[in-house]
C-alpha cells in the first residue's frame, strides 16, 4: 500500500522561508518598532492603513534574490525538503497568480520565485511544500484580520473563500509541479466545512500532497506543535516543530538573538527521538539574501549531519524509559539505537536503567570504533542495566553511539 507520509518521516528536517512585504519594514513603521518580537505581523500589530502597505509593492525588488543559492543551503544544511510562504497573512502573492494583482508579478522585480524554487528544489532533490494563509488576509474585504480598514461585521468570508482562497490553492497545485505539502494556518474559527472542502480540493488536485494540521478541526495528515514548543514526550502521530532560528520570522534586522548550531542540533535530534520533525526558518532581507548569521549557523548543521544524519533520516522515537535521560535521548531505525551524548558526561561509566533488549554491538557513528559495555541485573531490585564505558566525544555538539540490537526494542515499564 502507498504510504504518501514516508518521505515525510524519513525527512526529519526541512527550511521554512517566509518572505514577502514586509520584510522590507524590518519590525519598524514610522519610526516606531513593532510591539510583538516577529516582522511578518507588523501591517497587523501596528495597525497600518492598507493603502500605505501597498505602497511597498512599488519598490520591492530583491535584486540579490538567488533561488539557486537558497536550495543549495537548504540541501547543504541537511534539510530535505522546502517551505515557501506563497501568501502570508497580508495578502500579498509572492508567485504569479492571477487571482488578485497584489503579487509579485506587480513589482519592479517582476519575476516569479516560486517558479524558480521548483526548478532548483527538482535540481537539488527537494521536496517542494507551499505555505498558503487561508483565513487571514489583510487585504481582502472579507478576509480575516483587518478590522481598521474593513468594518468586521460587513465581511462576507464565504465570499473571500470561493473567490481567493480556492483559485489561488488551484493554481498553486496546478502550475508548480508535484508538490510534497500544502503548510496552512491560523484556521481560528474558519467553518469546519470550509477546511473539509479545502482539503478535498487539495487531494483532488494533487492525491499525493500530505496536508499540515493547521487546516484545522483534526483534518491534517500530521499535527503541528505551537511556534518553537518542543513537546515533553513522544506524540501518537506524525508531528513537526517550526522553529525560528532567532525570535521572527519575517526579517528584522535588529534580531541578532540568534540560536547557536548547538541549539539547533539539540532541537533536531530531541524532536527525532520522540518521533517529529523540525521545520526552521529563515528569513530573507528586503534584497532577498539570507542574512549572513543564519547560513553561517544553517552550514555548521549541515557539516554535523554529515558525520551523524545516519540517527536522524528514516529514524524516529525508541520505547520511553522510566527514567530521565539527562544526557540526551535516543533515536532508533528498525532494530538500531542511536544514542545521543547531548550533554557529554564527567565520568566515562554511563549506566542506562531498564534496559531489555539484548545488545549485540555498540560502535561510536562518526568513526565506528567500538565501545565497550555490559549488562548488568539486579534481581533484589529485579532490575536490568546496561554499562557503557564512554569515547572520547566526536563532536562537541552531540556524540552519537550505535547501538545494534538482537531484537526489537524494549524497556521496562514505569511502576504503577
């Protein structure tokens, strides 16, 4: 049977970009800074006049915009598949639609990114996925959000919905190619049968296309976790964080909080091994490069899943053990366990409690030498351990052993 989550799943990592208008205020209007840490809420959160955010359409032209370049990183980072924001919560197309005038097409760049991420992600062997906002639009009479310019008891989301929404969805699946995902969001309180016939129209379209969980009311092929909220233990289903590699997503320019390659990979590997991906973003300046900070962070990733992405793709969460793992967690892929030393430990004797599986070999990942172990069982506890006597740390970030198992796995359950 054709499992259309499995490219998902093996995945494990993917690049969010959002990008568009208002990238070009940076978190600033007017001399005064955005209340809220993100850039891409800012037409919202400082309430500005349509017809003043339409302005930037005019001079928006990302002259240093290089598609190539962008997939290039995401490929060398690690990540295996692609999210680009086509329509953000202000309404503005960043692909050529023909819907609405309010893209792109209409600027002085003129050209159609979207366009030219299908080909590099076909070049570079990415999974094209598209964002889409399906309740939000700033610029829509009957969209939803902007209640300065347009008198919220006079809109019509119906209306906006057959005339917008479902268009532009078609076009997107229609005129890019196979698309791996549609990444929807903020359904708040869209009509349950709005979001059913959304996805109908998605499959429809394109029968292959998982959809994200943010189409609201259970109707999404995985569940999303709140913005950057790593859950406390593994999830039932298939899940995905999307994270900011500093506190927006749009760019800002005085953002400089950013996460270290550390944080990141500790974020990967944590969302791995209780069964979930990471989606991190970037966002591009008003010229349309990724700020320096984040290629440099993204291309350290990318050098340590050289050595250890082994533990990550096709992997996913082991059994919980009673007890918590301060040192990091485990990863596992079929009757292999990876071991991740997050946090490397002063002594070199490490005992794992409740053990169960019988252990045929423990090797180091990055160099394969062996790393000697035994098990130990207490029967007045009736307990079962397994001893390891520690490497050198092969990487300064998250040493990885493998541990090659006689069976499936299991631990011992919690007293009750």
């Amino acid at each position: 049977m054709h499992d259309k989550m499995k490219w998902f799943r093996d995945a494990r990592f993917g690049m969010f970009i959002h990008w568009g208008l208002y990238s070009m205020l940076g978190g600033h209007y007017n001399g005064k800074e955005t209340p809220d840490a993100v850039g891409e809420w800012i037409m919202r959160h400082m309430r500005i006049p349509l017809a003043e955010y339409k302005k930037l359409a005019g001079s928006f032209d990302p002259v240093r915009w290089d598609a190539e370049a962008v997939v290039r990183l995401c490929r060398d980072s690690g990540m295996k598949y692609l999210t680009f924001t086509t329509k953000h919560h202000d309404g503005f197309a960043m692909y050529d639609s023909k819907v609405s005038d309010y893209t792109i097409m209409h600027t002085p760049f003129g050209r159609d990114i979207l366009k030219e991420l299908q080909y590099w992600c076909g070049e570079y062997g990415i999974t094209l996925c598209l964002y889409y906002s399906q309740m939000q639009d700033w610029e829509d009479p009957d969209g939803d959000g902007n209640d300065w310019d347009f008198d919220p008891s006079k809109k019509n989301f119906e209306a906006y919905f057959r005339r917008k929404v479902c268009p532009q969805v078609t076009e997107l699946l229609q005129n890019y190619g196979p698309i791996g995902m549609m990444w929807f969001d903020t359904p708040y309180d869209m009509p349950e049968a709005l979001c059913r016939e959304l996805r109908e129209l998605v499959l429809s379209l394109q029968p292959d296309c998982i959809i994200n969980g943010r189409i609201g009311y259970g109707l999404g092929d995985y569940l999303c976790t709140g913005d950057n909220c790593m859950p406390t233990r593994p999830w039932k289903t298939a899940w995905e964080l999307p994270m900011t590699l500093n506190h927006t997503w749009g760019y800002r320019p005085d953002d400089t909080d950013w996460k270290s390659p550390s944080a990141v990979i500790e974020a990967l590997s944590q969302a791995v091994s209780m069964g979930g991906n990471l989606l991190l973003n970037i966002g591009p300046d008003p010229l349309g490069q990724v700020p320096e900070e984040s290629v440099r962070i993204l291309r350290e990733v990318g050098s340590w899943l050289e050595d250890f992405g082994e533990s990550i793709y096709g992997a996913g969460a082991s059994p919980e053990f009673p007890y918590c793992l301060p040192w990091g967690g485990f990863t596992m892929k079929d009757n292999t366990l990876y071991m991740h030393l997050l946090r490397y430990p002063a002594r070199r004797e490490l005992a794992v409690y409740g053990f169960l599986t019988e252990v045929r070999s423990i090797r180091e990942l990055r160099t394969g030498k062996d790393v000697p172990f035994s098990v130990f069982y207490d029967p007045a506890r009736n307990e079962k351990r397994l001893n390891l006597i520690l490497p050198d740390p092969t990487s300064v970030v998250d040493t990885v052993l493998k541990i090659e198992l006689a069976g499936p796995m299991r631990t011992a359950d919690a007293p009750v």
